[in-house]
C-alpha cells in the first residue's frame, strides 16, 4: 500500500480516516470493476455491434441518396 502524506492543512484524526477510508473504498471499486479484463478496458471494434443498427429509412425528395449514408 502507498503511504498517504498531508502536504497543506491539519487535518484531525477523523477527518484523515474519512479520507482514507473513501481512498480505499474507490480503489477496491476500480478493482472490482477490472476484473475479468485484463488486457484491454474498451472493446475491441472487431466486437462493435453498432454499425449493424441503423435509423430506419425516410422517404421525401432525395431519399434514395441518404439511404447510401452510414449514421
């Protein structure tokens, strides 16, 4: 564990532990949620579904042309 270290201020007993204890509450939280990925945190494009979903098509003056478009 890395020490902590009070570089401006008096802080009380307190007041240190509260900032200790939401340190360590937001590092098991950043564990927790890195589990299971351990060699990238975004997926990969190769797995992006979204090209697949498309806005349904309109009709009107020109729509044959904004059909070819990607959104």
């Amino acid at each position: 564990m890395t020490p902590i270290r009070v570089v401006r201020g008096k802080p009380t007993d307190e007041e240190f532990a509260a900032a200790v204890v939401v340190l360590m509450a937001r590092a098991r939280a950043r564990a927790a949620a890195g589990r299971g990925r351990d060699h990238e945190t975004q997926p990969s494009g190769w797995l992006d579904r979204t090209a697949l979903v498309r806005a349904p098509l309109r009709s009107g003056p020109s729509a044959w042309r904004a059909s070819g478009f990607r959104r």
